[in-house]
C-alpha cells in the first residue's frame, strides 16, 4: 500500500541515523542489553505523548523541523496515533491514524483553517513513526567507544559509532526507499512523483555520514525514554554539515486518554 509522501520523507530523515564504559563495570555488551529490553518494554505503555526533532546545520540551507504527538495502544501493537508537524515556524501538517485509516490535514500561515482528509496510506505502524523508541539496532560489533552516566531518575548511554554502521543503516534505507518508489509505480503514481523520489534516492546512495554518536535515556521504571542522534552529513557536493535527530517520551500511561487524539468527523 502508497504511503504518503510527507510521512516517508520524516521517515527516511529519522532512520539514516538511527564506548567501555564510565566507572568501569558497565560492558558493551551489557549496555546493547539493556538498551535492547528498554526499547522492547515500550511495547508495554499504554500511551504517550511524544516529541521529535530534525535539525541540519547548513550554510545554504538549514534545516529545522519538530513535532509532538501522541499514541494510544488499542490492540497488541497496534496504535491510534497523531503527529502535528512544524517546518521552521511556517507551514504545519498533521496527521493521524484512528480506527485503520490515516488522515492528513495541512495548516499555511494567512490563509483558511483546512479540514481533515483521509488519506490513501493506512499501513504506517507507529512502530515506524518512532523506531528508534520501539526498537534497538545497535550491534555491538558497531560501537566504537560507549559512556554510561547515572542520573539518579534515569541513566544516559551515549554511543559513538563506528562507519560500519553508518554503511549498514545506509544500505537498509537505500533498500526501503527503492522499495517505497516501486510501490508507486505500482500504484501508477504520476511520472513527476517517481522521477522526484529517484532523484532523491541517488541523492541518498550519495550521501555519507561519519562520527555517528546516539545517546540513549532510560528511566527507572526501565523504559526507554529518549534517543538523540547526531551526525556528519557529507553530501554529493563535498560540503559537511551536522544533522541531529531526537526522539522523546515526554509522557506515559495518562489515565485521561479522552482528549489526546483529535476528533475527526467522517
């Protein structure tokens, strides 16, 4: 199934990125564990707001986007969710899937309020959305150097990777965007969207990232809480620039879910 253009786009900018240790006792090996249960314990929480940022340092043309949204568990996962995104103070896109249907509605600054639209792509799993809080890739053979520090309501991993992963995430999303272009073509997609998203593509085939590091946050209750990224980006021209990328639970298991996802009329 066609999944909305918008919503790969933040997807691929999330997944391109996505130590012995301080005081001695910590392994490697122990940090990959327990960043790994964290990460699977998530799949417990019954809901949660969320937030999300991509930020490019780039003298031609910087980069700032977030977002904040919420997810409710209504079945073994599977999600009800909403995202409402900011492109640097300006335009604003929302999007929601309630009930296994996504909808889409986009707010530009002066001009009338818009409605909700229902959209033809149903199948992004909130899994997707928020990888990096529901899944761990790290590989031990992968990290260079590991720091652990304890801060009392939570402990914080911070990871420098080395290029080995960097080239395996590259290579995973490469495959997922050839795929994404193949399902439009299937879809019959317009001939200026798949030219785009190939054009896109060859950028991403071109593009190299190094000093990857990911810093990860786990609280007492043992949930994987927040997973920052932050990289070199070196990009067909030669020019570097620094990309982060972060992703946060700033809430969880409310008992008020009432009000969290939007009302959208049918």
């Amino acid at each position: 199934m066609m999944k909305n253009p918008m919503v790969t786009t933040i997807f691929f900018l999330s997944s391109i990125l996505l130590l012995s240790g301080c005081g001695g006792s910590t392994s490697t090996t122990s940090v990959v564990v327990e960043i790994g249960n964290a990460a699977q314990k998530n799949a417990e929480l019954d809901n949660a707001r969320f937030e999300t940022r991509y930020s490019m340092d780039s003298e031609a043309e910087p980069f700032d986007q977030s977002s904040e949204g919420v997810f409710v568990k209504t079945a073994e996962s599977d999600y009800d969710w909403y995202q409402k995104t900011s492109f640097e103070g300006a335009n604003t896109t929302e999007i929601a899937q309630i009930g296994g249907k996504q909808y889409q509605k986009i707010s530009v600054p002066g001009q009338a309020e818009t409605q909700w639209v229902e959209v033809s792509s149903t199948g992004f799993a909130l899994q997707e959305l928020l990888r990096s809080l529901f899944e761990s890739e790290v590989v031990e053979a992968e990290i260079a150097e590991s720091q652990v520090e304890d801060k009392g309501s939570s402990k914080e991993y911070k990871l420098t990777m080395s290029d080995a992963y960097a080239d395996r995430i590259k290579a995973r999303n490469v495959k997922e965007f050839q795929q994404n272009i193949d399902e439009l073509k299937q879809n019959n997609e317009e001939a200026l969207v798949i030219e785009e998203m190939e054009t896109r593509l060859q950028e991403i085939e071109e593009t190299n990232f190094q000093d990857v590091t990911i810093t990860y946050e786990i609280n007492e209750e043992d949930f994987l809480t927040a997973v920052h990224y932050e990289s070199t980006v070196v990009p067909p021209d030669g020019e570097s620039n620094t990309l982060i990328t972060s992703f946060s639970l700033t809430e969880y298991n409310l008992s008020d879910t009432e009000d969290l996802l939007p009302q959208i009329a049918e």
